[in-house]
C-alpha cells in the first residue's frame, strides 16, 4: 500500500491522468481508507479548477505587485 507521502507526489500526475491503472487503482484504495489523502486530493482538484476558471492572467508587474500585496494584508 502506498504511503501518505507517496500519495502528496502522485496526486498531480492523478488528477491529469498520467497513472497507469495500477498506480491510480492503489492511489484510489488510499484515498478511500485515508482522510487527510482524500482531504489533500480534494483541495488539489479545487485549486486546478479555480486556476482553470481564472478569467485574466497576470501578465503585468502591476498585476503580480497586486496581487503580492492584497495576500500580504490578511
């Protein structure tokens, strides 16, 4: 079985598919027994769909400067 660890590496490379079906079969079996795995790929899953739904890219310094110091505030 695979560890925790193991599963942090292969989440990416999981969610874009890029698993033969043994490794993506032991990842699933993982994430169904482990809740923070299952947590961890949820919140992965989330991220790559918000970054996809993003309208405007940060092309710009201004926008980069921008967004740096909106974070910095909270």
């Amino acid at each position: 079985m695979l560890k925790c660890k193991e599963i942090s590496q292969m989440s990416s490379d999981y969610l874009d598919k890029n698993l033969n079906w043994k490794e993506a079969f032991s990842l699933r079996i993982h994430i169904a027994m482990c809740k923070h795995c299952h947590r961890f790929v949820q919140h992965l899953r989330l991220t790559i769909e918000c970054a996809k739904g993003m309208k405007e890219e940060l092309t710009s310094t201004d926008s980069v400067d921008h967004v740096i110091n909106n974070m910095t505030k909270k």
